[in-house]
C-alpha cells in the first residue's frame, strides 16, 4: 500500500512505531523498520551519547530506514537534537513541544521531521516552520497526552495543514488505521500494540499489564503539575491520584512521588512504584508476536477493508 507517508519515508507499510520512552530501544526499532514501518528510538531522557550507541547498533541490525523521538522536555533534547544531525537519522519524530527551532539544522542534514501535534494551531505553526508532515495524536493515547481526542483532532489537523497527516491514539489494528485514513491521514503510529511484540525488550511484568488490561484499564494523572499521562490503573496511580487532588500536598512532594516511576515500570517491572503508561486501546491487545506480525496483521485487515475503495492516500 502506497500513501503519501511511505513515499516521503520510502518505507513499505505506513505505520510507525511511537517512541515509547525507557521502551523504544534499537531492538524494537530494528524489528519495526525491517517489518516494513518506521522504527522508533526513543530518546527520552538519555543524554546525546547513549542515543548515538542506540542509533549504530540499530544501524547494525537493520538496512531500513528507522527514526529517533526527541522528547522536548528533556534536559538532553539541544544536544540530541544536534547529535541526530551529525548522525544524519532518517527521520525525527518530536513530542510535548514545538520543535521549530531545530528545523533548519534537521533540514539541512536531510532528515525527515515529524512532530506530533495535540493541536491545530501546532500543527500550523510547525508546517510554517518547515516540517515535512505532522502526527495528530490524540488523547486515547498512553503518555503525554493532550485534550482533544484521534476523532476530532485528526480531520481538523487534516483541514489546517497542506503536509501529510499521520493519526495516532487509539489506533492498534486495520479497522483503526482505515478509520484513520477516512479522518484525512496518510498513516497511523501505534505504540500501544508494539508493547507485546516479542522484540520490545520491556519488562514482562509491563507485557503482562498490558495483555491483562481492558477498555477501561487506562487513566490519565499529572493534571495539576501541567504534564497529564495516561497510563494503567495500579495502585501506584490511585495513591498519584489521591495526592494530586490533596490541595495540602505540596508541588515538590507530588513531583519526587512520580520521579523515576517510567522507568521501574519499563526496566524493573516494579508494580508498587511503576508507572506503566499504555493507551485505551490496551484492552484489544491481547497477543504477543514479532513486529513484522502484528504489522502483517494490520495490514492484511486494513487492505481487505480498503478493496474497491479509491481514496486518494
Ligand atoms: O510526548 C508524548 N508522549 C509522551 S512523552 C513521555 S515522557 C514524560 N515523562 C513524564 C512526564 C511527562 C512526559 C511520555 N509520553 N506524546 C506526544 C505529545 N505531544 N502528546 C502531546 C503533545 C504535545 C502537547 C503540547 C505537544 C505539544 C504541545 O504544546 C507545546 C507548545 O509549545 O505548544
């Protein structure tokens, strides 16, 4: 399937791994981008050398083009924005910022930009800024998340930009990435699904919560510290929750309870202090399988549905 997303990443299906922090390694990257999607390397909160050790060994087990995300409120994200020009990586992916100040740099090293937007007036800004397409995501999604859900962000996103628009929250199978196409994007990112693929080399603990989950599993904290993550219910997030609307308990004290809880959840498998962010769309993921299979999966599904249909991708 041709759309305007594989032909700007000259990659086969138009899927694309999200960059999952303390998740989305080399090994999971690799698996998506020879699977056919865009593999992901999440930069999250590393610092600029350890993203460069991530993207040569990626580079050692995949010929494909892969990406890396730079989440922008890291501390390391100027010098891994940097790094990845030096590096001249494919394709970089941005998240809970606007990336514009690191366009003219990226562009002229040839690398691809994709920020995800929560936004219209984002995703106008940064195509003025000199993008080359947009990841709408919406708030289905696990992480970050912003207000405004795939349904309603997706076609208004669509209608704000003239570049290729990708749909993400919410989106784990063939009838997503079709609905997703009738909304008015070129492609889907998926993070959720890719939890359980046999190559993310999260913790098991963390597979199993996501297997495990159901529709109503997912809930969103961190409101009242300005950065709100979905992520599953645990008793962890009750005790977050339970603080977070203390108006008693102090900024600084919420902030040192949710220090470090991403990475006991990916890492460690700690179910007391963990945070293990995952999408609503959890509750449909229920098997585990290579990469290159749960894209085979989604693909299969979406071209039945797409049969006799002229849409133009
Ligand atoms: O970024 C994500 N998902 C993430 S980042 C992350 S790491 C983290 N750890 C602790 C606290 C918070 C985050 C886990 N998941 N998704 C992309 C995304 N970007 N969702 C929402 C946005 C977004 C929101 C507001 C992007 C831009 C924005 O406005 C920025 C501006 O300057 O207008």
């Amino acid at each position: 399937m041709q759309t305007k997303l594989t032909k700007l990443l000259g990659i086969q299906y138009p899927i694309i791994q999200g960059g999952m922090a303390w998740i989305a390694d080399a090994s999971l990257a690799s698996a998506v981008s020879n699977g056919g999607g865009l593999g992901i390397i999440s930069a999250m909160n590393a610092d600029a050398e350890w993203v460069r050790g991530e993207i040569r060994k990626c580079r050692s087990m995949t010929d494909k083009p892969f990406g890396v995300n730079i989440m922008l409120m890291s501390p390391y994200a100027d010098e891994v924005a940097q790094m990845v020009a030096e590096e001249k990586v494919a394709v970089v992916t941005t998240g809970a910022g606007n990336p514009s100040r690191f366009v003219k740099a990226w562009k002229e090293a040839g690398v691809k930009i994709l920020p995800v937007v929560a936004s219209t007036a984002l995703a106008r800004m940064v195509e003025r800024a000199g993008v080359d397409a947009v990841i709408a995501e919406g708030g289905e999604s696990g992480g970050h998340v912003g207000d405004l859900t795939t349904m309603a962000l997706v076609p208004q996103v669509a209608d704000a930009v003239h570049i290729p628009v990708v749909a993400a929250g919410g989106i784990a199978d063939g009838r997503g990435m079709v609905a997703a196409f009738a909304l008015g994007a070129c492609g889907v990112q998926m993070g959720t699904r890719f939890l359980v693929a046999d190559e993310c080399t999260v913790s098991d603990v963390y597979k199993q919560k996501v297997l495990a989950a159901k529709d109503i599993s997912t809930t969103v904290t961190g409101r009242r510290l300005g950065h709100p993550v979905r992520a599953i219910k645990t008793a962890y997030m009750n005790a977050y929750a339970k603080l977070e609307a203390d108006s008693n308990y102090p900024d600084e004290k919420l902030e040192a309870f949710g220090a470090g809880s991403l990475r006991k959840a990916a890492k460690d498998g700690n179910v007391e202090e963990g945070c293990f962010l995952a999408g609503q769309i959890a509750g449909m993921v229920n098997k585990r399988q290579p990469a290159a299979e749960i894209i085979q999966d989604v693909m299969r599904k979406a071209e039945e549905m797409m049969e006799g249909v002229k849409w133009e991708l």
